[in-house]
C-alpha cells in the first residue's frame, strides 16, 4: 500500500528551535531506517517560493503563495510503500520532525497502488 505523508509546521518556530540541528538528525536517521527496509519511496523538503494557481470564472489567477491564510504550511513530504495500513500509521507516528514542536502530519493513501 502506497502512502503519502505531508509534513505541516509553522517556519517561525521551527527556525527558532533551538533543538533544529538534533531533530534535523533524528529526521535523518528515521529516512535512513525507513530506506533501508524499502519502505520510503520518496522524501523532499519544499522550497519557497511558493506559486499559486486558482481557476475561476476567467482566465487562471497567478499568484505568491502559500494559497492558505494559515500559520502551518506544508514543508516536506515523504513517500512510503507499506503492507498494511496499520505500519503506514505507525511509522507517521513516530515521525520525530514535529514532536512536541506544533505542526502535524497529514496521511494520503494513493489511489493508483502501481
């Protein structure tokens, strides 16, 4: 079953973090154990900057995003290939980028499993 996991959090805080280094290795180290056992497809950060494209009644508006007035925006993702739905919740569960620090993250299952 494939998955896709996008990661929110809030860019002030998480520049702000003292603790940055220790959870950008702790990332790390969970993306090496998740591609060793082949269960990570894909992982990015995103970078800015954003670009927004609305369709309306006219022509298609082109704008600076992120499209959402929020303080979480989407800053990374990853891409696992699981047995069972159950693993793919635990292995977000464990994710150490946003413990404790706010922020979330958002679990899609694909509906092309090719």
């Amino acid at each position: 079953m494939k998955y896709l996991a996008l990661i929110y959090g809030n860019k002030e805080i998480w520049m702000g973090d003292p603790n940055r280094p220790g959870v950008i290795a702790a990332v790390n180290e969970f993306n090496r154990r998740l591609t060793e056992s082949g269960e990570l497809i894909s992982v990015n950060g995103l970078a800015a900057p954003v670009v927004n494209v609305r369709h309306t009644d006219g022509p298609p508006v082109v704008s600076d995003g992120p499209y959402l007035e929020v303080k979480e925006h989407v800053g990374s993702y990853f891409m696992l290939d699981v047995e069972s739905h159950e693993r793919a919740l635990e292995i977000v569960q464990s994710y150490p980028g946003v413990t404790s620090r706010g922020g979330g993250v958002e679990l899609w299952r694909l509906m092309n499993q090719g």
